[in-house]
C-alpha cells in the first residue's frame, strides 16, 4: 500500500456527464498534485496544491476543476469532457514545503482509468 | 522546455540478463533525477534519486549513473529477473520550488524479463 487512494479505480462517463474523481494520501504530507497519463506519452502534470492553496495549473482546460478541501483529500471534478481526455488519471502527494534540495519524493496513488464515451 | 526522452521504447530479456535503460533530457540545469517503475494498474514507485552533484546512486541490484553535462542518464539493472518486469521512468526535477516538486517525466521503457 503505498499511502495515496484513488477512487474509483475505472470510470466511463458521457461528455455530458459531471463526475470527480477522489484522492486521500494518509502520509501527512503538505503537497498534492493530478497527472495525466495518456497512451504513448508522458505523464503531464495538471495542477499543484501545498497547502491547501493551488500553486499550479498547468494550462488545464475549465472542464477540469480541481478542490483540495483538506491536505490529505484532492479531488477532480469533471464536466463536458471529450473523448481526448481518456487516460489514466494519477495522484501524488509529497513532503516538502519550503526548498528541499530537491530531495522531495512524490508517492503515487493507483491511478483513475477514465474512458469518455 | 525540459524534454525528456527515454531509449528503447521496449525491451525483452532472457532471465539473468545484465541490462542498460537510457534517458536524455534537453536542459541539463535540473536539480535531481528519478527513476521510477510503474506496474500495470499501479502507480508509480521512486526506485532511484539522484542529486545534481552526485553521479550515481545504487540500491540492490539496481545502479543509476547521471551525467549532467551531457544530458543523460543509465539505470543499469543487474542479474535481471521475472519480478522486474513493469515500465521504468525517468524524471528530472527542475528548479527551485518552495512547494513541492516539480517532475517532467520521459515516455518510459517497458521491460519484459522472460523466465
């Protein structure tokens, strides 16, 4: 178990569909950040929370809406998406506020595979 | 812009094979870099971090080299085995954030270890 849940696991949705996907990390950590990973490219990072406050969002398009209501719960919400946006979604959470030296180590959550029909 | 490439794509091995995977990346005035592995419907697990002022790290038989200068570097996995079979991907951290980390990932090798 590596300390970050992601739920579901598997979500289908229709583009007129609104659903969020959910993330709880149970490492005390102050950062929490979304993925995307789609088939045959790099994992691209969405959008950043430390402390509760979004510090980063990575030219997500409106139809992605993130909310960290607490620092060990991240959510995704979803409306209007297109069937581009399939792929695997990931969660990760890390230590580190203040500099690090760049030693913060980011775990990862299982992933939401997201298909949109 | 970082980018992150990582050479080959895929790659089968024999049990017991020394083997090499390889990444490159553009911009070289990176902080660290890591090397994860991802298994099918998991997530990603931190295998390997290498500090900007090292040039290699080692945990059991697995050996990253990081050479900045010329934009590269090898996770060398020795005496391969069935249980290593999962894709292995590389990210540098770029620089100096005050929350958090920063990560651009390369597109990542798929390793099959064949028994």
């Amino acid at each position: 178990e590596t300390g970050v849940t992601q739920t579901p696991r598997h979500l289908v949705m229709g583009m007129t569909n609104k659903k969020s996907l959910k993330c709880e990390q149970h490492l005390g950590h102050n950062a929490m950040y979304w993925y995307k990973q789609s088939a045959k490219k790099p994992l691209e990072l969405m959008f950043v929370y430390s402390l509760e406050e979004r510090v980063e969002n990575n030219s997500v398009p409106s139809r992605f809406s993130p909310e960290c209501p607490n620092s060990s719960h991240l959510f995704l919400h979803l409306h209007t998406l297109q069937p581009e946006d399939s792929a695997l979604y990931l969660c990760a959470s890390s230590q580190a506020v203040g500099w690090s030296g760049g030693l913060d180590t980011q775990y990862f959550g299982p992933g939401t595979r997201l298909t949109v029909l | 812009k970082q980018e992150v490439t990582q050479i080959p794509a895929a790659l089968s091995v024999p049990e017991g094979e020394n083997l090499v995977l390889n990444c490159s990346f553009t911009d070289s005035a990176i902080y660290n870099l890591q090397w994860f592995r991802q298994d099918p419907g998991k997530g990603l697990t931190s295998l390997l971090l290498i500090q900007s002022s090292q040039r290699e790290q080692t945990s059991g038989r697995l050996n990253a080299s990081l050479d900045k200068s010329s934009g590269r570097s090898t996770l060398y996995i020795a005496a391969s085995q069935p249980g290593d079979s999962a894709t292995y991907l590389c990210a540098t951290v770029r620089g100096r954030e005050t929350s958090g980390s920063r990560l651009t990932f390369g597109e990542g090798t798929q390793l099959t270890v064949n028994p």
